[in-house]
C-alpha cells in the first residue's frame, strides 16, 4: 500500500484554478493498494487499485467520510477531469465545501474499473470480489490512517455509482448511515433486458476474446449502440458465473433467442427492487437515504426508482428524501449539489 500527495504539477492537470484553495484546506492523494482479493481475476481486475482522497486539513482530528462511486465506464481518478463547459466536479466539491454548503469531510473516489467497464461494487464470479476489496482492504485502511466519524459517514454515486451505494450502506449501515442514490440501476426488466435484445445481434457473431479486444481498442464503443452493448455485457459478466473462463455470460440463446430464465433469475437477484426487501433490519438502521431521479430518464429508471421509493418508505427508514427532477440520465451531474447540500445538513444535526 502506498499513499502520495499529489503536487501542483498533477492538480494542473485536474482543471483546479485555485491551487492555494486546495493546498490550503485540502490535499490530494493516490491510496494505491495491491489487492490480493482481486487477483485471482487479474485477467480482467487489475489488482493494482487506484483510489483518490481529497483530505482535510484538520485529518488529524475525527472527521466525516463520503465515498463517491463512479457511475459504469468511469473510475475515481475521472474526477480529476474536465466536464467542459462546466467546472470539474472536483472544482464544484472544493467551492461547495468552502462556501460551508457541503461536508467538510474525506472524500475517497473509488476505483471501480475493470476491462468490463466497472464492477458494480459487487462480489463476482465473474469479475472478482470488488466489494470484498472495498470493505476488506480499503476500508481498514481509511480507519487506521484517519481518524473518522463513522456516525456521519456517506456513500453516494450516480447510476451504476448509485447502484453501488443502495449495495454497500444496505449491507453496511454501520459504516455508511447516510446512502445518497442518482437514478441507481433498478428494475432490470425494464432498462437491462431490453438492452440485452439489442445486443443478441453482435454478441453471437463474436467471441469473448475478440469482444474484450474491440473493448480495449475502443472500436466496440464507436459503433452503433455500442454503450448499450457495453453496458449490458457488463452486466451480465458482474452478475452471471460463466460456464468456462472463455464463454461469455449471456442470458439469451445466440441461436434462438431464447431467454433462458434460470440465467435471468440470477440476474434478478441483484436488482435492487429483490434484494433490497431482504435487507429491512439493515435499512432500519441507516439514518438516511437521498434517492433521485430524472423525469425523462432514457434508460427507464424513473419507474425502477419509484419502485425503490415503495421499497424503502414500507422499509420503516424515517428520514428518507425523494426527488423527481426535469432532466434526463445525464443531468444526474447538476443535481449531484442538491444531494451533497442535503448531507451537508444531515452532518450538521
């Protein structure tokens, strides 16, 4: 495990204008650690993790933690990025946080990534044991190296981010009491099968080795729906255990088209409207729960997030905020300050 500050050079770089904001009241660091979780599925984990810390100055004092999961195809260091014309979120988090409107807290920006595209901060057969890694060997470390106040300690995320965070403060309230969820992948029948479908034309022409290649060459995503295909295969390696290492997980038949249900049920399992009913004590004893989602979201999640919403309010959790935006799946981005606003709130009380 290594950890290093991050100099002006690398903060250039980010789209930071104010360097001496940022040195002044926060300092940036890689937390790279070698997992030996994740090994095992090298192949398609690199068990070399990459995480991102915005710490504090007062570090060495007890402070709140918000981890932020990227959403499918990005990763922690992405935040450190240009989001053109607009500020890097980076930007915004430092301005919110200066102007006391956002938790003065350690930010982790979790590596998620994988050759898939991400890995739905899950335990995989597939891809590997992501969330063990998370909670097993990231996790101990942030304890040992800060001084936190789990009390008020969040995750939050976006999509696949948002997904990931019903996952862990579902199954982790301890750690995570507060869970803020941006339009979380729910309600598969209506967003992943339909996907599926359109995806049955290209997966059965093409093997898994010659699909990672166009994944890694990035050819698969310059087709025609090529994020769609990119994004339903992902799913399917997260979620599926694949007969040999060289089948690709897939629930349909390449030939028939035959949706095979006892594939497609295991895929359910992961679907938040299944599993989150299963965990009503752990709900219980979050002390809030932040879901939104966009009116005219693309992708269908506005009716799995209103399932989600029935889910959780017969759950018994009391402090719990919903909110229907106009917008569409990427306008996730211009609500993420109105989420970060109401856990500045919640870490106020």
């Amino acid at each position: 495990m290594t950890m290093e500050t991050r100099g002006n050079k690398i903060l250039k770089n980010s789209g930071i204008r104010d360097y001496s904001q940022l040195e002044s009241h926060y300092r940036l660091q890689k937390l790279e650690i070698q997992s030996s979780l994740l090994k095992p599925h090298q192949a398609v984990s690199d068990p070399h993790r990459k995480h991102i810390l915005l710490v504090p100055e007062e570090a060495n004092r007890s402070i709140p933690m918000i981890w932020m999961l990227p959403g499918f195809s990005g990763s922690g260091e992405k935040y450190l990025g240009w989001r053109k014309p607009e500020e890097s979120l980076l930007e915004e988090l430092l301005k919110g946080i200066g102007a006391g409107a956002y938790p003065r807290a350690l930010y982790v920006f979790v590596d998620s990534w994988t050759k898939w595209g991400g890995s739905q901060f899950i335990d995989s057969a597939g891809l590997g044991l992501h969330q063990s890694h998370l909670m097993d060997e990231l996790f101990p470390i942030l304890k040992k190296s800060f001084h936190l106040d789990l009390t008020r300690s969040a995750v939050m995320g976006a999509s696949s981010g948002g997904y990931g965070a019903l996952q862990l403060s579902t199954r982790f309230a301890k750690m995570f009491p507060f869970c803020v969820a941006q339009a979380p992948d729910s309600a598969f029948e209506l967003n992943l099968l339909p996907d599926l479908l359109r995806t049955l034309v290209f997966v059965s022409s093409s093997s898994k080795l010659e699909i990672l290649k166009m994944l890694n060459s990035g050819t698969l995503q310059k087709k025609k729906d090529g994020f769609v295909c990119w994004n339903a295969l992902a799913m399917c390696q997260a979620y599926l255990r694949s007969t040999s290492p060289k089948d690709l997980a897939f629930p349909i038949d390449f030939q028939t088209g035959q949706l095979d249900t006892q594939k497609w049920k295991e895929i359910l399992k992961n679907d938040p409207c299944f599993f989150l009913p299963k965990r009503k004590d752990q709900i219980q004893k979050l002390k809030g729960i932040y879901l939104q989602v966009g009116k005219q979201d693309e992708h269908n999640l506005l009716f799995g997030v209103r399932k989600l919403r029935k889910i959780l309010m017969s759950s018994g959790i009391k402090n719990f905020k919903y909110l229907e935006f106009e917008g569409t799946h990427r306008d996730c981005a211009r609500h993420k300050d109105e989420a970060l606003r109401w856990l500045g709130q919640q870490f106020a009380t």
